[in-house]
C-alpha cells in the first residue's frame, strides 16, 4: 500500500512542478491542438485551439453537462483565459458544431505528448514490473440509445423489432499492482465506420490500437494485460508480431489442450506445483508449465501457463488462470499472477471511475452527425489523464486531494472557487482548494 502523504500545514510549502504541473500540462496539450489542421472555412468565430481548450475545461471542472458549462462562462471568462489559455470560450451550439467535424485521431499527439514528457521527468520509472510496462486493455459502453443515433453508431437489433444505438470506447492504461494511478493512453473508439455496413468489433479495434501503441512508443517495453476473450490465436500471433509481452486472462475447459497438457506434465515431472499463502494470508497454490500448445486450432503456438487458486476465509475458492510468454519459475509465477490480476485496474480504477467519481463518461454531452461523441469521449480520457499525473506527482494536486474527502468533493470545490473567484493562476486556485480563502477575494497581480 501507498504511503500516506503528511499533512500540508501552511502555505508557501509547496511549488508547482515545471511541466507535469496542471499549467506545464495544458500548455503541451494546447501546443498540440495547435498542430491539428481546421478545415472550416476562413473567418470563422472561435479558433479550433480555444473550442478543443474549452471542451478539456468542461470536463476538467467536471460540468454534468454543456449547458451548465456554458451558462457560467461568461461569469468566469476571464478564468477561463489565465488558467486554460482560452481567449473566446464558444457557446454550447458552437462548440458542439465544431468538434462534430475533428477527427478524433488527431488528438492522439495530445496523449502522447503528455506520456513522453512523464517518461523524460522519470514519472514512469515507479511503474516498472519485470522491467517493463504493464498496460491493461479493456473496452467499455460509452453511449446507448434507442432514439439518437449517428452514421458512427453500431446497432444492436432486438428480437421484437426495436433497434438500439451505441458507440463503445476501448481504453488502455499503465498500471502497477503497487501504485493507485492508472496512466491512460489515448482510446481506440469502437464505430461503425464511414461505408461499413458491419458493426465495429473490440477484436479489431484492439488490433488498431496496439498498431497505434507500437507506432507511438517504439521504444516502450510493454506487457499486455487482457481478458479472457483475448485469448485465442489471431490475437496472440498479432501481439507477438507488434513485439509485446502478454499476460492474457484464460478459462479453459476441463477437457482443453492448456489442462490436458498440464495434468500430463504433473504425471511426468514437467509441471510444478507449489502451494503457500499469500500476502493477504490466505492459502494459496500454483500449477505452472512452459512451452506447452496454446489450443488444438494453435498447437504450434507456443505459451506458458499457470492455474492459480485461493482459499478464501469463508471456505470458497477463487480461481485464476493466465497464458503468458514470460518464462515461469518458481521465484517469479507469483508476480506474473499480481501482474496479471491488476488488469482490473483498467475497469475499478479507470472505467468505474469515469462513470460514477464525477467524469460522467456515460452521460451524452452531445452525439452530432459525425465525431462528436467519440471526441468528447477522448477529451474527457484526457482531463483523466491530465489528473492522473498530477495525482502522481503534482505535490499542490495531491494536497487538494487529500483536502476533500472524495474526488466528487474535490470537484465541486473546484467548480465552486472556479465560479465565485478571480484566479490569475493554478497556484492561487489550488490554494483555495487546500486551505480556503478568506472573505477577501483575490485581486489581480500585476506587478510583472
């Protein structure tokens, strides 16, 4: 477990971290809108930057919808203006009409940029296992209707007739069993695609998201973390060809190739078996094997394999299986397995997250005709990662946090200060988060 940070008792303690600092992180997102080309018509009212800066405001104050957002930014411009860099916030309709038309790829470098600016100020190195990255993938609902849809939608047919409306979201994230952030990678959106007449699939959109992944980080050494329905030959023989580790969920039957294999290896020697009790004290064994066929549809895939189980207090017993490429020991099959059950970080700490602490992931902020839905959804990945990091290493972030309660606390403060103060800056306004101004509320600095 995290150590528990010591109480901030009085202002002036702390400094706000260059770049991983919410001003050094909106900066280089800001620098990256900047790149992404407008294709609207010259003259137009509000510049691309400052609708995508706006939308990354809403979702960073943590606004239940648009039109609240919208209907207090003319309160609180000049807010907007010191701490987002937005000089023209557009109003609901407009900023709706504008990002239907972004490509959400083109917020990729966004992601990307924040993440190779964490690896260089060394934030990554704490995330390390086995020497590499452990990055869970996962997909999720993201909007369903009966009634609104978009040319983006896949449907889902009914029996009596009814057609419901959707768009998923398949996410990816660096997790630690040790560590309590999650660090997301941008997502890969799972829509019918323009001309398909087929619905859109996590099987493929996992295949494009780890191509975007092996383009992006070459140099990042990574072990995926997958369920149960990644574990089938396609998939693997597409992890291998990208150059990824694996730890892959399994559920074979009593009759598979993976358990035939293993109990044959227990008989010859070949399997080992070891029973101890965890770090939790409960009682605990591990059969293991390298080496052996993956199925009978993939016997020339070769994996290693381990069944786990746990005795639990109440006399049941959870089960756990794994593939993995990693070779097995008897010193390390119990880190592959904490390595592999913190893929549910990727749904406790990111998905459950985003839908009940405050981001409202499933709520429609808005589904347009084209992208506007998907782009949302990346924008508020992105407030996400943006407070992941500082809950990282950003020390003010972190005393706001441990100021309030709950994250939904915390964001009603920020809401609050946003709404009632004049804040020339993110160390004013963290400031009120943690220690609360006085009746007399802060005035201008402009003494250079």
């Amino acid at each position: 477990m995290p150590k528990k940070r010591p109480p901030i008792s009085r202002r002036g303690s702390l400094k706000l971290r260059k770049t991983l600092s919410m001003p050094g992180l909106l900066k280089r997102v800001r620098d990256q809108f900047e790149r992404i080309e407008d294709r609207r018509k010259k003259g137009v009212q509000y510049t691309l930057p400052d609708v995508l800066m706006s939308g990354l405001a809403m979702f960073t104050l943590k606004d239940e919808s648009l039109l609240r957002f919208d209907g207090l930014r003319d309160v609180r411009r000049d807010n907007l203006r010191t701490l987002f860099g937005i000089e023209k916030a557009p109003c609901d309709t407009q900023m709706r009409q504008v990002l239907d038309g972004v490509d959400p790829c083109s917020l990729r470098p966004a992601f990307r940029e924040i993440h190779r600016e964490g690896r260089r100020q060394g934030v990554l190195e704490s995330y390390r296992f086995f020497g590499k990255y452990l990055v869970s993938i996962d997909g999720t609902g993201q909007f369903s209707s009966s009634q609104v849809s978009c040319p983006e939608c896949c449907q889902r047919h009914h029996r009596d007739g009814r057609v419901s409306y959707y768009h998923q979201l398949l996410g990816a994230v660096i997790v630690h069993p040790d560590q309590p952030t999650v660090l997301p990678y941008c997502p890969e959106a799972i829509t019918r695609k323009d001309g398909s007449s087929k619905n859109d699939c996590e099987h493929n959109a996992s295949r494009r998201l780890l191509s975007a992944l092996a383009r992006e980080f070459p140099r990042l050494e990574m072990i995926i973390l997958q369920d149960a329905l990644a574990c089938n030959g396609p998939h693997i023989q597409a992890l291998q060809a990208q150059g990824f580790s694996f730890i892959i969920s399994a559920k074979p039957k009593p009759n598979s190739l993976l358990l035939k294999q293993l109990l044959a290896g227990l008989e010859a020697g070949d399997t080992r078996e070891i029973e101890t009790v965890n770090a939790k004290g409960f009682k605990c064994g591990y059969r293991y094997a390298n080496g052996l066929s993956l199925n009978s549809s993939h016997p020339h895939i070769q994996v290693n394999f381990i069944d786990y189980w746990e005795e639990r207090p109440d006399g049941s017993q959870w089960i756990y299986a794994c593939v993995t490429d990693l070779p097995l020991t008897a010193d390390n099959v119990a880190d592959v397995v904490r390595a592999g059950r913190s893929r549910w970080k990727v749904e406790n700490e990111t998905f459950n997250t985003l839908k009940n602490q405050g981001y409202n992931l499933e709520h429609n902020y808005g589904h347009g005709k084209q992208h506007l839905s998907t782009v949302f959804a990346y924008l508020m990945m992105l407030a996400f990662l943006l407070d992941q990091v500082q809950e990282a290493c950003c020390r003010y972030f972190q005393a706001a946090r441990d100021r309030h309660h709950s994250r939904k606390a915390l964001w009603d403060a920020m809401r609050s200060w946003f709404h009632t103060l004049i804040l020339p800056d993110w160390e004013t306004f963290f400031s009120a988060l943690i220690w609360e101004p006085t009746k007399q509320v802060p005035v201008w600095n402009d003494s250079g």
